[in-house]
C-alpha cells in the first residue's frame, strides 16, 4: 500500500475563494474601511486614495481586502486583486495585474512573452490613464516591491483606489496616502465573534456547542487569541480528525493539552 499524504489548503485560497456567508466578525470593519476609501468631498474623490492593512499573519488581512474589494468593484471601470508574497517577481505580478485590467488585450499583444518589466509599466500606464481603477496590492514584504509596483499605478485624477496588505506596521505607513487616516491596523476577533467562528466550523448550521463540550472550547480559544487563522485550523482539526467523532471530550482536551501559549506565532506563519 501507498504512504498516504495529507493535503492541506493555501489560507491565501480560503482568504480568496471562501464562501462569505461562513466569513465571521468581519460586516462592521469591512464597511470601516469603505467609508474611510469613498469619504470626502467632490475634489478629493478624484484623487487616487491608497489604504493600506496591517496585522501579523494570520489575522485575516487578505480576507478584509477581498470582501471590500468585492463589496466595490461594481463602481469602478477596471479591477485587480493580486498578492505579492515574500519573493517579488515584478514581471509576473504585472502580467497578472495587467490580464486582470484587460484579458483581451494582455492576449492580443502577446505581453506575456514579448514585453520587458519597463515596457509592462508603461503599458499599464497607458491602459490606467483614463480608466477609473481599483486594485487590491496583497502581501508585501518589502518596500522596495512596492516602490517598483507604485509606477504602474498612477494618480490619474479618475478617483481610483488602491488597498494594499502587509505584516509590516512600518511599509503599511509608507504605503498609504498622507491621510494617516488610511492606516488600518487589522484587529482580533472578539470573544464572541472567536466562539461563532470555532462551533461554526464544527457544528456546521447547528453551531451550538455542547453543553460538556463548553468549557474546553473556551480553553482552546483562549490560546487562538482571536485569531482567525488559528482557530479555523484548530476547528478543522476537531471537526474532520482520525476518529471521525467530534464531540469525542477525549480528543478536544488532548488538542487543548498539546499546543502551547504560542500558538497563533506558529499559526502566522504559515501565512
């Protein structure tokens, strides 16, 4: 018999992809962060806006980004979700942007294999020029990626909006516009909100837990620390483990016994 091997998902997917009726304790920052890209008068909505999310990882950034990001696109003439990651591959992150903005165009002109990084810039120049546009800059590492990015996307005077993410407090307030206003640094998920997610991903729509079940998920919560990320890939572990029961006390006070106070340090950085 074959060595059997565990699959385990891309949280960048579940950020991108996942059902936003299962998305929990987000409604109230999501439309915080809508108000602060479309306030203000006539005149400073013309000028492009760039806010920029910061938060270590794990702490659900790029699911914020997403659920704004499909919340307003509607309103605008084009649109790009991209992430950058730890290794910045400028080329490919400018294909991606650039298919996004106008796959019938990135096709026509064959930009994914004729065109150099110089020449990519000043293409997405000129189909940014008088487009009103909203792209979303996921998961920056390093301010010199943003340096080079920021080139592509000028301030055409069109309203355009930019939403960028990073672990790092320091690019978030170069990233963002003068406004300090535009710095947002991401939060944990409340008590109530930590309980919600947790039962909803073992419990499915009867998300109660059980009354003897009770106290160790409070336990267990209490070292997620708010965190999204920890306590989605705890709650998976409860719900789908080797022996199939999930109200088996045994296993949740064993999980509960086995990780420590670092948890979500562990968590973060898978992400």
């Amino acid at each position: 018999m074959g060595t059997r091997t565990k699959t385990t998902i891309d949280p960048l997917l579940v950020a991108l992809y996942e059902d936003r009726n299962n998305i929990v304790g987000i409604d109230g920052t999501r439309d915080e962060i809508i108000v602060k890209l479309c306030d203000g008068d006539d005149e400073s909505k013309q000028q492009l806006k760039i806010l920029s999310i910061h938060g270590f990882g794990g702490l659900g950034k790029t699911t914020l980004a997403k659920v704004v990001y499909d919340s307003l696109q509607a309103q605008f003439d084009c649109t790009a979700f991209v992430s950058v990651s730890r290794i910045f591959d400028g080329m490919q992150l400018f294909k991606d942007i650039f298919f996004q903005l106008d796959a019938r165009k990135y096709n026509t002109m064959n930009i994914g294999e004729l065109f150099t990084e110089s020449q990519l810039i000043d293409q997405l120049r000129q189909l940014l020029q008088s487009r009103r546009y909203f792209i979303v800059v996921d998961d920056l590492w390093d301010i010199n990626a943003w340096n080079t990015i920021k080139y592509a996307l000028q301030d055409n005077k069109n309203g355009s909006r930019i939403i960028t993410t990073t672990r790092n407090v320091i690019i978030s307030k170069q990233c963002c516009s003068a406004d300090g206003n535009l710095n947002y640094s991401m939060k944990s998920l409340s008590e109530i909100d930590s309980q919600r997610l947790f039962n909803e991903r073992i419990f499915g729509s009867n998300n109660k837990c059980p009354l003897e079940l009770e106290k160790v998920s409070k336990d267990i919560l209490k070292k997620c620390d708010g965190v999204p990320l920890a306590i989605i890939t705890l709650a998976s572990y409860l719900a789908n483990g080797p022996n199939g029961n999930i109200k088996e006390n045994d296993k949740w006070s064993i999980l509960l016994d086995s990780i420590g106070h670092d948890l979500t340090k562990c968590i973060s950085r898978r992400r």
